[in-house]
C-alpha cells in the first residue's frame, strides 16, 4: 500500500547508530535513513497535491531551525531508541500537521502521547534490549549526537522502497 511520512532526517546519528540500525531495523533495507518521524501514515504519495504541499509548508514554516542533541537511549516494549533533547519542537510540528491534516493522526492513533524519537531497534524485544545496552555504552564513550533541524522530508513508499517526495526548509533561528 503506497504510504507517505513526514520525518527529520538525521545523519549525524549514523557514526553512533548505523551498524544497529542495519542489524536491528528491517526498514533500513527499505531506504529508511536515519530519522525522527513527525507524522506516519501519511497520505498515499498519488495524492499529494501542490495544495498539499503548500499548506505543510506553510505549517512547518511556523518553526525555526533549532539544535538538538540525542542525548538518552529510550525504550518501546519492542524499540529501542534514541531520545532528541528538546523534544517538544518535534511535538509542535506533529501538532501542527494533524491540525493541518485531521484525518491523518500520528501512527494511526494507536498511541494516545507523542514521543519524538530515531528508532534503531525495532519489532523484537530481545533485538531492542541488546540495541538499547550497546547504545548506552556508545553514549557514554562519545557523548550525545548532536545535530540541527532545517528541513523536514516528506518521504513516500510507492514502490516498495523510500524515497523524497518533498523536502521543507524551516526558516532560519533568529538571534
């Protein structure tokens, strides 16, 4: 079933996370970088209009580019993840989509909070606890990843593999 979401991509997690994430996360086999996701599922990529387009880049518009660290291994009962400090900028633009976009909730609804986060482990509990010991030794050798949002993607699975449909720019900080 064609798909889209919306994610920040994070790169800069990869020196720390790669290798796990290619043992640990099928998804990495399907183009998925590493990544926090803002809003999944998202439209089929078919009907993503300009209109559609403009309105997101619209909302996303309302956030300026911002640092963020990952600094925390974080735990689903089958994820095993890296937490980004501040989350809430992650949390306002994911409110900011579904205000959009109502009748796309975050994760289809199954989840009542929003918990921004770059999975690394993800669909096996015993994966997820071997991923999460070996991300916190990595953590305390060589410190949080940091990074800076200034873009967001809207990616798309049309095909069987994820690619860019889209890429929003957020505007700069101001000083």
């Amino acid at each position: 079933m064609p798909i889209s979401a919306f994610v920040v991509k994070v790169p800069a997690a990869e020196p720390l996370a790669g290798d796990l994430r290619r043992r640990y996360d099928a998804t990495v086999a399907l183009g998925v970088p590493a990544h926090i996701t803002l809003l999944v599922p998202f439209m089929d990529p078919a009907l993503v209009t300009q209109e559609v387009v403009d309105r997101a880049r619209r909302v996303l518009e309302r956030t300026p580019s911002f640092s963020f660290s990952l600094p925390k291994v974080g735990r689903f009962p089958e994820t095993a993840y890296l937490a980004p400090e501040p989350a809430a900028p992650f949390v306002e633009m994911t409110l900011a989509l579904v205000e959009a976009f109502p009748g796309f909730p975050p994760y289809g609804g199954e989840h009542t909070s929003i918990v921004p986060h770059l999975s690394v482990a993800h669909g096996d509990a015993r994966h997820a606890e071997q991923a999460a010991i070996e991300l916190q030794a990595r953590l305390l050798a060589s410190g949080a990843v940091r990074a800076t949002c200034v873009e967001v993607a809207l990616i798309e699975n049309s095909s069987g593999r994820w690619q860019d449909l889209h890429t929003f720019r957020l505007p700069p900080a101001s000083i």
